[in-house]
C-alpha cells in the first residue's frame, strides 16, 4: 500500500498525473497521452497487417444490452450506472434545496438509457449480430474506450475509469484460440522490446460474492483466461496490464453470432490497459521520458 | 436425493431437453448447464438441503452429473456428521 501511495504522489509531483479528489479518477498530463499514444502505435504496427475492423464505441452502452450481457450477474459491485435529473420544475426547486442543505440530491435521480462501458468489447457482439452471419473466415475487430469500474484505490494501477485497447476474435474454436496464442506471443515480445518484465499467468475475474467463486474455479479450470503481468507497485503482486480471454461459445449463444455455416461463433479477445502500460513503462524506466532507455524511445518513438 | 437434485436442475438448470432424458451419469454441461446455472444450482442445493458448499467442491467438477453432484451433498453431508 505504501508503494502505491508514493507512486501516486510522485506522478501528481512530477504533473503526469493530476490529482481530482476521487481515488482512481485522474487526470492525464500530455506527457502521459504521449506515452499511451506512442504505446497504441507499436500495437498498430503489430497488428495493423491483420485486417481488424476498427470501431470507436464511446464509454457509455446501451443499458438493454448491458442488462442482457448478464454482467450484473457476474460482478455487480463493479458496474456504474448514469442517472440524470428527469423532474418537473417544482422537482427542481426541490432538487435545489436539498443540494443547499448538503442532504443526498441524488436520490431522485433517475437512471437513463446509458451505463459506463465496463469492457470495450461489450458494446460489440450485438452489432456484429445484427449484421446476420460472419463471413467465411470468421471476424476480427480492433477497439478502444475508455471503460469504468467501481474500485476505488490509491494504487494508480487500479483507476476506476480507464482506456482499454482490445483485439476480439470471431471463428471456430481453433481459430479463435490460435488468435489468443499469436497475441499472448505477441504480448510478451512487444513488452520485452520496451524494457518490462513479463510474467503470463493463468488468472480469473473478479467475480462478485461466494457464488462467484465457483465461476472463480471454472474459469481458471479451463484456462479460460491469462494475464500479462509486470511488476509496478509490488513485486509479489504484479499487475495484470494485458488480458488474454478465450468466451467459448458464450457470447455467440447469448447474442446470437453465427459463423457462415450457420453454427454458433466462438470468440475471443486480447486487452490492453493502456493506463497500466504507461504506468509500468514510467515505474521501471523513471518519471523523467526524456532520459528513458535510447532502445526503449526508439521502439516507441522512432 | 436424486429426486430432489432433479427438481432443482429442472428448476434452475436451464436445459433445453427434459430433465427425464438426462441420465444420472450424464455430462450436465454437455447437456447444456452453464456456469451461471451451475451456480444457482449450488445455491439451490444448499438452500435444499441445509449445506454450505467449501471451496474445495465450488468447481465444475462437483456439478458435472446428478451422480457427482449426489457424491459431493453426501460428502458434505458425513463431513458435517463427523465434525
């Protein structure tokens, strides 16, 4: 805990970070973008030949297919809802007056059509669907949002509103779980070419409550998922920065995504935590860009 | 016990065939069970007959038949006669 505190603070000293009075709600100096931006381009440059769609959703999803995604069932305690002022103008001299009393306004709010965007690919499946079936050699999308999760820290590794570059594969099993190989590959080569330590390891969500320890000891059961894990604020507990997950046939099944042949998608997808990436690259290589590793800023910058 | 466990997974398990075309041997996620059915089964399961399911039987394995599932409540059951 303490490493993470003085990690925090000296990226609000050094102005990367800035400070808004929420754990996990920061802001980003240039610098900062500079380092995601230059980070999403060698993604780019590694993946860019694969012929991914590239589709931009914002951070906020239609609440119907959220409801429908069944990401309450799994981890409720993570979601975040928007709820906005939908009174008349006697609500609103209320709503006034409870705000100048300093009791609890939001009460009365309501909850719009919108929820914040837990996982960039979430707002995917349902518009792939719609297209009717894939084509023969399946789908790959490329995708970026910022998403939100409701895990207030002080370990900056843990923000609660965050970018999340993701990979989603679509195919037969094999195709899907050769996407997810390639990238766990990939993953490893990329980092090591930017100076971090990497470490892949078997992993599991965090699924809410004791029922969901059983969803817990299936997934990692079936190795359904990996993490990429370099060090940041501990060396014990290294921090997840890249997440490798292999859906069998659920979001086909639940979203109706069908292959050519009519049978049902398989599916998978590769995250970056770009914040995550940025963090690690200025934990190991120093707060000060400029006086990185020659090799490191060449590899980001050229 | 086996009647019982039937019940429940008509009731909660989802499947897309009757519960009386499924042997007591027979793979219930091959069958159809998906991990979030499998977890209100647990749920339903304690709830039934009165047990709390320890780490060690929260996995697939407890849930994938009638039979395990029989074996696992029965388990539980003599562990907590014995403790």
């Amino acid at each position: 805990m303490d490493a993470q505190i003085s990690f925090l603070d000296r990226l609000f000293t050094s102005g990367l970070l800035l400070d808004t009075g929420v754990d996990g709600l920061y802001g980003r100096s240039g610098r900062f973008e500079d380092i995601i931006a230059a980070f999403e381009r060698l993604i780019d440059r590694t993946g860019g030949d694969d012929g991914a769609e590239a589709i931009r959703f914002p951070p906020g999803m239609n609440r119907a297919i959220f409801e429908k995604s069944g990401y309450m069932k799994s981890f409720p305690q993570l979601a975040g809802t928007i709820h906005s002022f939908c009174g008349c103008e006697l609500d609103h001299v209320n709503l006034i007056q409870c705000m100048d009393e300093g009791k609890d306004w939001t009460k009365e709010q309501q909850a719009t059509e919108i929820v914040l965007t837990p996982a960039a690919c979430y707002p995917l499946y349902p518009v792939v669907a719609q297209r009717g079936n894939l084509p023969e050699d399946g789908g790959l999308f490329d995708l970026q949002s910022y998403c939100f999760r409701h895990e207030p820290s002080k370990d900056p590794a843990r923000q609660q509103m965050f970018r999340m570059r993701e990979y989603v594969r679509m195919g037969k099993p094999d195709e899907v779980m050769e996407f997810r190989q390639l990238w766990m590959d990939r993953g490893t080569q990329i980092m090591q070419r930017v100076g971090l330590p990497v470490n892949i390891d078997v992993a599991n969500d965090p699924f809410f409550g004791r029922a969901g320890r059983m969803l817990v000891n299936n997934q990692r059961d079936q190795n359904l998922k990996f993490e990429l894990l370099i060090p940041i604020t501990s060396t014990e507990n290294p921090t997840a920065c890249m997440s490798f997950n292999y859906h069998q046939d659920h979001f086909g099944t639940k979203w109706g995504i069908n292959l050519n042949d009519g049978t049902t998608a398989h599916t998978a997808c590769v995250g970056f935590g770009l914040e995550r990436i940025a963090l690690a690259l200025l934990h190991h290589h120093g707060l000060d860009i400029e006086a990185w590793p020659e090799q490191v800023r060449k590899e980001l910058w050229g | 016990m086996n009647e019982a466990i039937r019940e429940l997974l008509a009731k909660v398990g989802g499947l897309p065939v009757s519960i009386d075309q499924i042997t007591d041997e027979e793979d219930l996620y091959n069958a159809g069970l998906s991990s979030f059915a499998s977890v209100q089964l647990m749920l339903g399961i304690e709830d039934k007959f009165d047990i709390e399911f320890s780490d060690q039987y929260l996995n697939r394995k407890s849930f994938s038949s009638i039979k395990a599932i029989e074996r696992t409540v029965e388990a539980i059951l003599k562990n907590n006669e014995d403790a």
